[in-house]
C-alpha cells in the first residue's frame, strides 16, 4: 500500500472531487489493518454557508457506463442518499436528454439506461444537494478535518534528508510544504504534510504557482443564464426534460428543470474573444443580461421568452465565457503532489460531465493508493484512467460548440446527423 497510517493528507479545496476521495479512502481502507487511515486536513477558502450560497445551479451525473458520476456514489455507498432527495430530476427513468429545433420541435432523444447496479441512466441534481450529501458522510469520519474559511496559497517539496531524493514514492518519506492564509489573505503559516491533494478548482492557486503555463482556455462560446420560476409549474416541455434548443442561426440554449417550479436556462452564442465573468449579479447587470438574451434569442421562440421574462432574481442571473483546460499527467513531477477535479482538467457548461468526472477522480486516486505498493505507481495509474475520460469528455464538448452554433450546410449536416439519430434511437426504444 502507498499510503501508511501515520502519513497526513492535506487536500486544497472542499469541492467533489476532495470529497469523493476522503470518503473513497475510508471506504477502501483495509479493515484488517489495525490503525486507521492517514490524518486528512481539507482547507477550504469559503465558508460553510458562503460556499452553499453558491450552489444553486445544478448538475448532470450519469449511470450508463463505469466512468460516471451515479456508478461513483454507488461505489462511495451514497447513491440511495442522493436518489431520494427531492432535488434530483431524471430520477423515474421517465426523463430524457432532447434536442430540439428553434421550432421546439424534437430532433432527437436519449434515454440512457443504467449499467450493472445503477437504478437510472442519469439525472439533474442540485450541486448544493450532491455536496451537502458528501459533506454529512466526510464530517462523520475519524480523523478528517475541514478548516472554513482557509487556502492554500502555495506549496514546496522537501528532499529526503537521508537519500537527497524529492520523491516520497522513492524515497519512503519527505514532506510537503503548504503555505496557509485566511480568506482574506492574512495570517500566512506553514503545515506540512506527507501528500497534498489539489483540488481547488479550474482557477487552481496552486496550479498556477507549480504549474503557470498551465491555463485556461477560451472555448469561444458566451452564455447568458438564469433560473426561471414558474409558481404554477414549468412549461413542458422543459418540465421534466433537460437538453439543448439549437436555431441554426448562432444561438442555442441548454434548459434543465431543477424542480416543479423552476428551470435553468443557459443561451450561447460563438465571440471571438471572452467576455469578464459576471455571477451573484446587481439589479441593473441583471436586466441587461437578460435584455442581451432577449434580442440575440429571439430566434428562439416565444417560450424562450417566457421562460427569461420569468427570470427575475439577479442571484441566478450570469454572463460567463465558456473555458476548459486540457488534462495532464504527473509525469516528470513530484508524486507528493496530484491534481484532481477541475484543478487537472477543467470542462466547459457544454461538457455536460464534470461533477461525473471529479466524483471519479476521487474514487479513483484513493483505490490506486491503497491497491499500489507506492505512491508513484499510484499516481501514474490514476493518470491513466483520469487522462483518457477526461480528453474524451473535452473533445466532446468542443464538438457541441462547433455544431450547436452553426448554421448553413454545417448546420444542414449537423441536424441531419442529430435526426438520423433520433430515428434510430426511437426504433431502438431508447428515446
């Protein structure tokens, strides 16, 4: 085993990713070892009711095949938990994925089934309900701390004193450095550990110190959102279906359901350079982003401008450019320090995937660890099952961005493909 009981993790951010993997390494922790896993200390710059203010958007997990996000909280043992919360659509199997023409006409439909053991090919959960529900299993394990309202802000490697080597992997020890601060930058300590766990998001802090050529890109897509309420229930039928209305003419929008009275609506268009990020809006950023969707999808229908006239709480409301990052492996690096989640490999709004991606992340990162006799060996499997899914899932959401925006005979072959699809998939009985 890589790991003993007397190492300390220390994990940077709280998001899914560095709580899939605290419970994951609980759960594989051999129960015929006498002592307990390794101490781990998660600092997490929000506070515990900063970060769930946030979280008001949701997310998809799917159950088809084994690099998923439901086949993950299956395997952490939490799967029932989430199914039975309310704040989870899709959960019936009634539910399906649609693309629709700008006529709302249907194109295609995927209802996916679940693999061995899942109940439901995929759902639409509530990001603050998936986390509440890790986050209530994470604070019931011994020996596991999450310090609010603190960051990692930097990180370096001590060499084996005895060998003069820098890997924990070769050398059987030597630590990891992590400078500390609170949310507001103040207050700067030292904590050492034996392996630090970065998992603090596509704008990683730490990424951006050991690796600063490793940055974001622009996808080349803007998207304007909000959330709908609807006191006397969605229309339909965005009402129980989540998916994708494309136009021809540039614009598309995504619309997921979050419950009975409210949908998520994102429009996007292609911009040849990115746009600032605006989140958690004022009164008057809101009405004109929500003027801005108004005009540039008009195209769409006049449900879609129902559905953003019933947008009116500037919390919801945003303008964000699409932007990704590709994957990287560890290799030539130090093994004491592994990126996961959105820190190695962020995805796009069009991706569809990265909740699935971090919850497998973590799954995967602490079985490699238990199973491997070192942490380099470890690491380098873990590489292996993350890099490959998470370049598929990247190509993937390139791809929508191509083809949902255009228009023309790249449009024409585009819906060709997409309805062609459809009619397979109806014969088939899965639409």
């Amino acid at each position: 085993m890589a790991l003993k009981p007397s190492h300390r993790i220390l994990i940077s951010g709280a998001g899914l990713s560095a709580l899939s993997f605290t419970v994951a390494l609980h759960k594989l922790w051999p129960t015929s070892f006498s002592s307990p896993p390794p101490q781990i200390t998660i600092f997490e710059r929000e506070t515990v009711l900063s970060a769930a203010s946030r979280e008001g958007y949701t997310l998809s997990l799917a159950g088809n095949e084994t690099n998923t996000g439901l086949v993950a909280m299956h395997d952490l043992d939490l799967l029932e938990e989430i199914l039975a919360s309310k704040n989870v659509v899709g959960k019936d199997n009634e539910a399906a994925f649609k693309v629709w023409n700008g006529n709302w006409s249907e194109m295609m439909g995927i209802k996916l089934s679940g693999t061995k053991g899942i109940p439901v090919g995929g759902v639409r959960v509530a990001r603050k309900e998936l986390r509440r529900v890790l986050l209530e299993k994470v604070q019931t394990l011994q020996g596991v701390e999450i310090r609010w309202g603190e960051m990692c802000v930097s990180a370096t490697e001590e060499k084996n004193t005895e060998t003069g080597t820098e890997s924990m992997a070769e050398s059987g020890n030597g630590k990891v450095k992590v400078t500390i601060c609170d949310s507001d930058g103040r207050k700067e300590r030292v904590e050492e550990g034996d392996l630090l766990i970065v998992a603090d998001g596509a704008s990683s802090k730490i990424r951006g110190i050991l690796r600063p050529d490793d940055t974001l890109d622009y996808a080349g897509a803007i998207l304007l959102a909000g959330v709908a309420e609807f006191p006397d229930g969605v229309p339909a039928p965005v009402d129980k279906n989540w998916g994708l209305q494309v136009s021809g003419q540039g614009m598309c929008c995504f619309y997921a359901p979050t419950d009975a009275q409210h949908v998520l609506w994102a429009l996007s268009f292609l911009e040849p350079t990115p746009r600032p990020k605006q989140s958690s809006v004022s009164q008057r950023e809101m009405d004109a982003i929500l003027d801005e969707a108004r005009e540039k999808g008009e195209v769409l229908g006049p449900l879609f401008r129902r559905i953003v006239d019933a947008s009116n709480d500037p919390s919801t409301v945003s303008c964000l450019p699409a932007l990704d990052k590709k994957p990287f492996r560890h290799e030539g690096g130090n093994s004491r320090v592994v990126f996961i989640g959105d820190s190695n490999h962020a995805v796009s709004p069009f991706a569809g995937f990265g909740a699935n991606l971090a919850l497998k992340d973590g799954w995967d990162l602490a079985k490699c660890l238990v199973d491997l006799s070192s942490v380099k060996d470890a690491v380098q499997k873990y590489d292996d099952l993350s890099y490959s899914r998470a370049v598929k899932v990247l190509n993937s959401s390139r791809w929508r961005i191509t083809n949902g925006h255009s228009t023309g005979v790249r449009f024409w072959l585009f819906s060709t493909f997409v309805s062609f699809g459809g009619f397979i998939l109806r014969i088939l009985g899965k639409s």
